[in-house]
C-alpha cells in the first residue's frame, strides 16, 4: 500500500490551498455562519466548475473526474483547514456516494452529472430524532402510491437539509425492522408536504436541519428493500471522508497553537520556550501525524478495495474525532485567556471539532464497531 502522495497529488493540494486561504478567510467563515444559506454562491461556481472538484471521485461516465477517495481525501482535508462553509459534504460525499452505490445504471446517469456540474444540491435524510447513525434507528416509512411512493415521517440532523434542491431519503416499508424493508427515495426540495427547519447547533459553519415528511412524493432510488447494505457502505466511506477533514482542521489549530506560542511572550521570553508547552506542541504534533496516517491509509485502502477497508473506516474516524478534539483544547489553552473570546478565531475550529466528533458517530461508536468487524 503506498503511503506517500504523488507529485501531481502534491501539486493538487498547493492549489487547493491557495484557493482556499483566498476565498475562505475567518472573516468571510464569520459572515457566512449568519446567513442561511451559508455558502458563497460565487466561490461555490467556483468549486464547482472552475475545479471541478464537485465530482472528482463521480466516475467520468457520469460527468465526474473518475479520481478516488485519496483525492478526494486531499480535497476535503484542504477543506477542513480552511473551514469552507458550503454545502460539499452534503451533496459530494454523502448524496452522490449514496447515488453510486444503491442506484441503478438509469438512476446515475440521470442523477449525477447535474451533481457533479454543481448544478444541483443534494444531500442525504438517514438519521432521525433517536440520533442513530446507523439504518436501526430508520423508522420513516414509505408507502406505494400512484407511479411512486408517499413518505411520512421525520428526519434530523441532515446536513444542508434545509437549501438542498433534491434529497436522497432513507425509509422502510411500513411493519418492516431492522434491515428488512429499507429502501432509497429520492424527494424534491420544494416537494408538496415537505416542512424543513433549520437547526441551531454549536457549530454554525454546517448547516444542519429538520425535515418533516407528510404524504411526501418520491422516487425509488434503485431497488426497493435493497438499501441496507449500500447505506451501511455510504456512511464508511463518509467516516473516511470526514476524517481526512477532520485531520486537516486538526493540522491548522496546531499550527496557530505552535505560532502563538513563538509570539507571545511572558517573563521576557516567548512562551513556546517554556518546557510545558513544549510538551503539549510535541503533544499535538504526534497525535495529528497519527490521525493522518490512520486517515490516508484508510482512502488508500477503500481505493485499493481491501477486505478489512470497514473497520480502517472505523478506526480512522475514531483516531480523527478524538485528536481534533483534543488538539482544539489544547491550542485554546495555550492561547490562554484571549483563546476563549468571540474575537479569537480558535473557538471556529474548536466547535467545528465538537460537531464533526459526534457527526456520523462517535469515538466510541467507532471503536466498537471497529472491533466487531474485525471479530468477524
């Protein structure tokens, strides 16, 4: 397995960074968390059809880039540094990935290119009031009706639930448990019906809503009662994804803790002298490198299609929440007091942190799944 990036890799992410120190500076991160939307439209076309980037893992055939999750890791962890506040996530990695695994040749070949284009928002409606993320807690249901189906029932915590155009909706058959029953749908946003709420949360740069489904119409998305395993696949490859973002945020808060340090000073010498911050720096920079590492290899290892990719999956977005999270405690102490002040711009990366350690599961959720696969 290669560990190491390629020079156009390389090349890749000094562009991608250049473009986001330009477009998403903490103050632009500031304006964008109060709006609703929170996206730039501009920077979004941008993103969209200057990069590219909104398709770079969708196949060519359907108008992507044909690259793979390694790539696509480099975008998100550039991402992740830079907090871009826009709805890529969501329609990238969540809503085509879903498209990808559960949807019929038809179904890509209508559905992806306009994602991949930017044309379109999508994301995708799995998890609900119980806080499940995982098919168990699905209890949605979709009924037969007319050429499609009806929905009914809520979702929460979908991300950018409240601007996406289209919805990729997780249900189950009325009566039906457990993995039995679980299909894909795919909802309009303006859909007759449909009531979404957006949600105040820690972390204002995602944009997370409620959506209540009343008689909602929608289209099957593949095959009807097949959507358990390409789910479960969708939600590993997103535990991938996110934790690339996550070691990217991880990297830019030890970066500002490290030069704060060297900038402050007390007692007549910068503080990054002192023996004790000299640990938590070291501290930090260990833990970061070991979430990259356990990051990288687990893209490497769903490109390559190894058999234990899933529990990699698992580690790798163990490994990330618990390291962001605690290298954002750790920058915020070494800023001391000004590190806990709405005019310090360590408290965006640090609710950022909080939000994606419990985003598609925590640490603990990780770890536990992480043994179970192995067991198997």
């Amino acid at each position: 397995m290669n560990f190491s990036f390629s020079e156009e890799q390389q090349e890749f992410r000094l562009i991608l960074r250049r473009f986001l120190e330009d477009k998403s500076p903490t103050t632009e991160v500031r304006r964008l968390m109060e709006t609703d939307e929170g996206c730039d439209p501009d920077v979004w076309r941008q993103v969209c059809q200057d990069l590219g980037l909104t398709g770079v893992h969708i196949p060519e055939e359907y108008g992507g880039q044909g690259f793979g999750f390694v790539e696509l890791g480099i975008v998100l962890e550039e991402m992740g540094r830079a907090l871009l506040c826009a709805p890529y996530f969501a329609s990238t990695v969540l809503a085509a990935t879903t498209i990808l695994n559960a949807g019929t040749e038809e179904d890509k070949k209508t559905y992806l290119p306009p994602i991949a284009a930017g044309d379109v928002i999508a994301t995708l409606a799995f998890t609900e009031d119980n806080g499940q993320w995982d098919s168990a807690g699905v209890e949605m249901t979709a009924t037969p009706s007319g050429d499609g189906y009806a929905l009914n029932g809520s979702k929460s915590f979908v991300l950018d639930g409240a601007s996406a155009s289209q919805i990729v909706v997780l249900a189950r058959s009325p009566g039906s448990t457990g993995d039995e029953g679980l299909s894909l749908f795919l909802v309009s946003g303006d859909a007759g019906g449909l009531n979404r709420r957006q949600l105040k949360t820690v972390d204002e740069t995602r944009k997370l809503a409620r959506l209540e489904f009343k008689n909602v119409s929608a289209v099957l998305l593949g095959e009807e009662g097949a959507a358990a395993a390409p789910i479960a696949k969708t939600l590993d490859q997103a535990a991938v994804c996110l934790a690339n973002e996550m070691v990217g945020g991880a990297d830019k808060l030890r970066e500002s803790a490290v030069e704060y340090s060297l900038l402050r000073v007390q007692f007549g010498r910068a503080i990054g002298s002192f023996q004790a911050i000299k640990h938590k720096s070291a501290d930090m920079l260990l833990d970061v490198e070991s979430a990259k590492s356990a990051a990288y290899y687990a893209a490497e290892a769903l490109d390559d299609g190894a058999e234990d990719w899933p529990a990699i999956a698992s580690l790798a977005k163990a490994c990330a929440s618990d390291t962001y999270m605690q290298t954002a405690i750790l920058t915020t102490q070494m800023h001391g007091g000004i590190g806990f002040t709405w005019d310090n711009d360590t408290h965006l990366w640090f609710k950022r942190a909080k939000s994606s350690e419990v985003f598609l599961g925590d640490s603990a959720h990780h770890r536990e799944l992480m043994m179970q696969r192995w067991q198997d």
